[in-house]
C-alpha cells in the first residue's frame, strides 16, 4: 500500500485473520494470492493458488492489532515479467469486532478505481480475555453402580494440532473441583480465566472423580462462540453422553474483555420552525334579519290632508326584527303599540266597521281630520262618562273613530 504511514502500537490483543476464497473476480487469472493487513500496515501474504474467477485461499494468520481501525484484504495476481497486479481490496471496520470478537462475512472488492471487482470471504476474531463461570448441572446420567457420582468440568479450547483433545497452552484449559456426591444435579461455582484467540468453539466435559480407577465421563457440550452478543452469554448447553443421546445440561456464564465500543456522538436535532401563527378572524356579528317592505306611507301635510307617498326598499333594524303580523292586509311587528307612521298596504284595507286591533295601521281616506288621525295614530283623550249632547256613553260620533279604537 503505496503512501500509507504505519505507527507501531502495541495493545496486547491480536487479530486472527482467515481468509477461505474470492469469487466473480472480473477476469480469470492463472496465479493468484491474498494480503491482509491493518490499513496497509503488518502486510501478510499467502502462497500462490491456482486461481481463474473463484480462487480458493483457506489461507489463515495472525496480526498483532495496536487499535487500527481497518482490515484490508486484498487480492493479487502473480505476474513474473510485468509486475504483480492488485485485483481488488475489501475493506472492514475492526470495530464491528468489539460486540462480540467475531467478523465473519463476504466483502466486496473493489479496484483502485472505484469499479466492482468480486467478494471475498473472510473470517475475523478479535483476541480477549474470557471469563467462563460454570454454574451447575442438571440431569446427568448416573455412571456409578454402587454409591453416589462425584462430577467435575473439564474446560478447553481444542489443541490446534488433535482438535479431539484439550490444549496444553497456558491459558487454554481449566478444571472445576469436584462436587462430593453431586450425584445427577451438582453445583460448581467455579470461575476460570482463559485467553481467546478468536476459536469458534470452547469445550465442556463432565467426569465423574475415581479414586481406584480412571475417571469417567459423563457427558459432554460445546459452546459456539457465535452465540455472544453484547460480549457476553448466560444461558445453558445441552451435554450428550459418550454413546449418543441426551444426558442434561450445563449451565454457564462467558463474558469476553474486548474493547469497549465507541460511544456514538450525538447528532443535533435539527431545528424545527415554529408553527406560524394563526390570523385571528374577529367575530362577525349575527346575520340580522332583513325585512322587504312595500307600500304607502301616509303623513300629515301644511294642509292638513295626507300625501301618500310610496316606499319600496330594504329596512334593516338595529336589532333582529321581531316576528311581523299580517293583520287584514297590513304588515305590523308585534309590539302592541305601533309607531306613529305605520307602514300601511294600499290594496288591502278592512272593510268598514271591521274591528280594530290594537297599534294596528288603519286606512285612512284623503279628507280625514287631524282629529280622527289622532285616533288612527294611538291617541285617545279622556272619555267623558256622558257625552256633552247628552248621548249614551260609548255611542258613536260622525267625528269620532269607530267603537273599540280609544
């Protein structure tokens, strides 16, 4: 990796790389072979493989890792008289390890100018610390004929060369002591420390503790370490006797010290508008009533006569109108007291000596006096008990309204 700065760091872990095969490579090639390495630093390359357009590698090592934060896979070809040429890189963010240790997926490749050039496989660890607690079992098989069974677990990851047997690396094994009479359902409290270079599986067997013969197993489990989340597991796996067939199960709690993940920055809420305000409307006024009027207004003149005149219009009150009365063709609201210069319907007058109503407009004829407008109008004097002709009270006068209008 040309013009890339390498910085030695040292942090203790190392970074277990296995890189299986490359496929849909854009063209095939004779020779081909992989280097992985941390952001260009620490390269490591396999041998050549015969390669075409789906090489297969099963190459594996191991880097020391000092904190980078990319994993570079790249793939090569093998040129003798031109040089080598890099087919593509894939490129993976080691913080993807730090929840559980373990990366494993295709990634794509790409070539130095941006365009696809196929998918490699690979599988990453992140070494750590693991911490096994072994809790209890639960019901194991009975191995002894006479008496009770003294179980214990053996703890280990599988040796790299006999992968059936334990490892004797330091750090690889650990042995709980052994529950007296446990019988099928034993308790072990026991804690261990082991160191994880990123094995896929840890092993559990429980034996049951002799003292005149060898010890005997009981049962046996695994545990995948794909099945951490969060850096930790707590849970129970199932243990299978040495023939076939279920025997219990052993109950378990692993937590790995991988680095903590880096805490997400917070992003800014984006600022949201305050809503606009909304235009008060004033309040409008209840719709009035609106009354169409039509007819002749009659009102007194310097002669003495009346001068109809004709009013055709809207009239709008100030307030809403109260309910209006047809009373024998006259259009009256209906207050008892009318007001002096009622609107009067010209065609429809009552015939004469029809009864008075009260406030009610009358017809009156051109040649009335003032005196009988009066009357027409709501104005009544003081009735005499006898009239000054000696006439009964109440009788009716050539110059007085009809009866029932005082």
């Amino acid at each position: 990796a040309q013009g890339v700065s390498c910085v030695c760091a040292m942090s203790g872990r190392s970074l277990s790389v296995v890189v299986s095969a490359a496929e849909r490579l854009p063209s095939a090639v004779s020779k081909a072979y992989v280097k992985v390495s941390l952001g260009g630093c620490k390269a490591v390359s396999s041998s050549d493989v015969a390669a075409g357009v789906e090489p297969k590698f099963a190459f594996a090592t191991s880097l020391a890792w000092g904190g980078e934060q990319e994993l570079w896979v790249e793939i090569c070809e093998r040129r003798k008289l031109r040089g080598d040429v890099c087919i593509g890189t894939a490129k993976a963010q080691i913080r993807h390890l730090f929840a559980s240790g373990l990366f494993e997926s295709g990634l794509p490749l790409f070539t130095r100018e941006g365009k696809d050039a196929g998918i490699v496989h690979i599988r990453a660890t992140l070494s750590a610390a693991a911490t096994v607690w072994v809790d209890r079992a639960t019901d194991l098989r009975n191995v002894e004929w006479i008496g009770t069974q003294d179980p214990y677990v053996k703890v280990f990851f599988p040796s790299k060369q006999m992968k059936s047997l334990p490892s004797t690396e330091a750090g690889k094994a650990s042995t709980t002591p052994e529950h007296h009479n446990g019988g099928k359902n034993p308790v072990f409290s026991h804690k261990a420390e082991l160191h994880w270079d990123g094995e896929p599986t840890l092993f559990f067997e429980v034996m049951d503790k002799n003292k005149r013969r060898n010890d005997e197993s009981i049962a046996s489990g695994r545990f995948e370490f794909s099945s951490i989340q969060d850096r930790r597991f707590e849970g129970a796996i199932s243990l299978s006797a040495p023939g076939g067939g279920a025997s219990g199960a052993l109950h378990i709690r692993i937590a790995l010290d991988l680095p903590a993940p880096a805490a997400a920055v917070p992003v800014p809420a984006a600022a949201v508008p305050a809503p606009a305000p909304v235009p008060t409307v004033p309040a409008q006024a209840p719709a009035r009533e609106v009354i169409e009027v039509v007819g002749v207004l009659r009102e007194p003149t310097s002669a003495g006569g009346v001068a109809p005149v004709e009013v055709t219009g809207v009239l709008q009150p100030p307030q809403p109108a109260p309910a209006a009365v047809y009373v024998q063709g006259v259009l009256a609201p209906q207050p008892a007291q009318h007001p002096v210069g009622a609107l009067q319907a010209p065609h429809h007058a009552p015939a004469p000596g029809a009864g008075c109503v009260q406030g009610a407009a009358q017809p009156t004829a051109p040649d009335l006096s003032l005196a009988e407008q009066q009357a027409m109008l709501g104005y009544a004097g003081p009735a005499p008990a006898v009239h000054p002709a000696g006439l009964p009270a109440g009788a009716a006068y050539p110059d007085l309204p009809p009866p029932g209008c005082h």
